[in-house]
C-alpha cells in the first residue's frame, strides 16, 4: 500500500467514527436516574434521587438494584445517569461513559465482599 491509499483509508475511518451515532445522557445537576432500554430501543429515563455525587448516584442505584434482587429480579445489569454521564453497573463495580456507546472507564470497583470503593482505596 502506498501512503496516499493508507492516507485515504485512514480519513475515510476517522470520517465513519465522527458519524457514529453517540446518544447522551441529561445533563440535570444532582439529578440521578434509572435509565431504562425501551422495546424500540430508545431510552427511558426515571428519576432515582437528588444526589451530590456520581458516587452516591451509583449507591443509589447499587441499593436499588440489590432490592430488584431480593424481590426475586434477575437484572445484574443496570443503567443510570448522573450529569452527563451515563452509569453502568455491572459485576466488576461502576463504569462511566459521556455517551451510550462510547468507551466506558472505572468509576467504582467492587470489594470483595461485594461493596462498591474508589479503586485504590481499599488496601490489597
């Protein structure tokens, strides 16, 4: 391949990326919600709790998710948002993403007996 074909390949992928379809999150100050998939695939979005931190939006929703649980629910995987911020706890604690479908970082990890931590704030 010469560096032109690699150039043109390269700006066409980058093209394809930046119209990739990027669904946000509100953007409400302090508010946490539940987001729900709906059947057509668009988003639902219930208000969970006024909350003065990602961290205790996660909480909230860890708590509700644990009461789904115990009511006889098999949903391990939730949804949530919290000022932009789409929340997604899963076995391995909390990550974070600014979209639906963009890469998602470490809020929270789970501690061995199952609570949620800032990572590096437990000692090994």
């Amino acid at each position: 391949m010469t560096r032109k074909t690699l150039f043109v390949l390269a700006v066409a992928v980058l093209a394809l990326t930046a119209c990739a379809k990027k669904t946000k999150p509100p953007g409400d100050a302090g508010v946490c919600y539940h987001v729900v998939q709906q059947k057509d695939g668009s988003l639902k979005y219930n208000t969970l709790v006024k909350a003065p931190s990602l961290e205790v939006c996660a909480a909230n929703l860890e708590a509700m998710r644990i009461k789904f649980l115990m009511l006889g629910g098999n949903q391990t995987d939730i949804y949530g948002a919290y000022q932009s911020n789409f929340l997604f706890l899963v076995k391995e604690g909390v990550m974070t993403s600014t979209s639906l479908e963009g890469p998602r970082y470490v809020a929270l990890v789970r501690t061995g007996d199952g609570r949620l931590a800032i990572p590096g704030a437990m000692p090994r």
